[in-house]
C-alpha cells in the first residue's frame, strides 16, 4: 500500500492520494504527517518515512470546481435560515427568492438568490428588499466551502495506519 489518507484540518478524511502527493504537500508545507508507513523513501539529500496519514494545516478551499448551484446548497450557505426573519426552518419548509425579482431582470445566481420562509416570501412578493421595507440578515455570495465528500474505501484494503481516522465517518462500504 503506498497511498496516503489526507484529512482536511479537522481531521476528517477528504481523500486518499499517492504518497508522491503526499510528498509534495508536505514539502510545500501544506499537510503535517500524522502516521508513518515502515518504508522510507531515499533522495540524494533526505531520508523520510512514507506518510500514510496527513493532515491539511489549513481550510482547505477548492477554487477550481466552484460549489453547485443548488436549491440545497443555497439553503447550505444560509444556515436553513430565513434571510429576512431569521427564522431557521427544515429544507422541506424553505423556499427561495430572487432578491431583485425576476420581473425586474433580477438573475438566478448565489450573488441573487438568498433563503427564505413561505411568510417572508409571500409578503415580499415582486418587490425589491427596500420596496418591500425588509432588511437582508447577509448579502448573498458564491460560497467558497467545500461540501462533504463521502469516501468510499473497501476495509480490506484500508491500511492499519488508517484505521483511527477513518473510524470517525461511518461512510466505509464493505
Ligand atoms: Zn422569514
């Protein structure tokens, strides 16, 4: 087994990579190494360890796959609040709404679509926020979080290094 478990910040696996990317985010300083494997990797100038478990110092923050544009995912973003009550409610209870409505050329983009109840929308109708007299509790934006990534590993070919990380998930498969 020569791959590496990366865990985001908060030690929660994000995705299994190659040791030699493992390598390469540990030199630049990006990921601390957590366990070792038993081999070694020799350079002309170092002997390390084989890391089998690192883990991001930092948020991790994926800029080139941007966050889908989700009905779920806007309500993701809001905390499942009401942007103009505040009132937080189950997906099933939340609506959206186009703050500068559609009739007067408002778009259907993160910058433009906030959460919202079915008493706040309908009371805010096709009117903008300051026609209506409603205040915004946040100005609407693409949101740069990563959503949770599943894993899905076969336990007979998790390495033993892993074990202690991956226990926390509850997502492996059989
Ligand atoms: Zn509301």
């Amino acid at each position: 087994m020569t791959d590496t478990l990366l865990l985001n910040a908060g030690y929660e696996p994000i995705k299994v990579v190659s040791w030699q990317r493992a390598i390469t985010l540990l030199t630049l300083g990006k990921v601390e190494v957590l366990e070792e494997y038993d081999r070694s990797i020799r350079s002309p100038t170092l002997v390390i360890k084989m890391p089998a478990v690192v883990r991001l110092l930092r948020m991790f923050r994926r800029n080139k796959q941007p966050v889908k544009f989700s009905r779920v995912n806007i309500y993701a973003r809001d905390h499942y609040r009401c942007q103009y009550c505040g009132t937080k409610l189950a997906i099933a209870d939340l609506t959206y709404d186009h703050v500068v409505p559609r009739a007067r050329g408002g778009r259907t983009v993160w910058e433009n679509i906030v959460t919202a109840c079915v008493p706040c929308n309908a009371r805010k109708s096709d009117r903008t926020p300051e026609q209506a007299g409603m205040r915004l509790l946040a100005t609407p934006a693409r949101p740069t979080w990563v959503p949770v990534m599943t894993l899905r590993l076969s336990m007979r070919s998790v390495p033993d290094a892993w074990q202690d990380y991956l226990y926390w998930t509850g997502e492996l498969g059989p």
